[in-house]
C-alpha cells in the first residue's frame, strides 16, 4: 500500500509559480474540492474519477496556488510505500 507524503505529513513540496517564480502554497488533495461531501469520502473512490492517471502513476493529486500572482495548478506527488 502507498501513501501521500504531503497528505501524511511526512514531507512539504515546494514547487516555484510557473509564471512568477514565487513559491507556491499546497491548497490541499484535489479531490477533496468536488463537493461538499468529498474530503469525507474514501481517497480511492475519487481518485478513479479525477480525470487524471494519478492512480496507475502511484500518484496523489494536489492543487497549488501562488500567493503572489493567484495562480493555481494541480501537480501529481509521486507516493511512497506505506511504513
């Protein structure tokens, strides 16, 4: 089984803004902005939905944004074997 370092709390990505070079601040799992009820859900039933191959690259899904500029983007963070 696999883990979100980022979701587990055992790593922070720091990823430059594409279009302003400031660091960028992890806004959360994309799936947990589909809906009200989506943070409750389980991880894998919206992971299959999410539009990306996340799942089959062993990857979790985050939105970024820039505080500087507003910029958001989603980036995949690769997972690593559960301890």
């Amino acid at each position: 089984m696999s883990i979100c370092p980022i979701c587990n709390g055992l790593e922070h990505m720091h990823y430059a803004c594409p279009s302003c070079q400031h660091q960028m601040e992890d806004a959360g799992k994309l799936e947990t902005f589909y809906g009200p009820y989506s943070p409750y859900e389980e991880w894998g039933d919206t992971e299959m939905t999410n539009g990306y191959m996340d799942q089959a690259a062993g990857e979790c899904m985050h939105i970024f944004s820039c505080p500087h500029c507003g910029l958001q983007t989603t980036q995949g963070v690769e997972e690593v074997a559960s301890p």
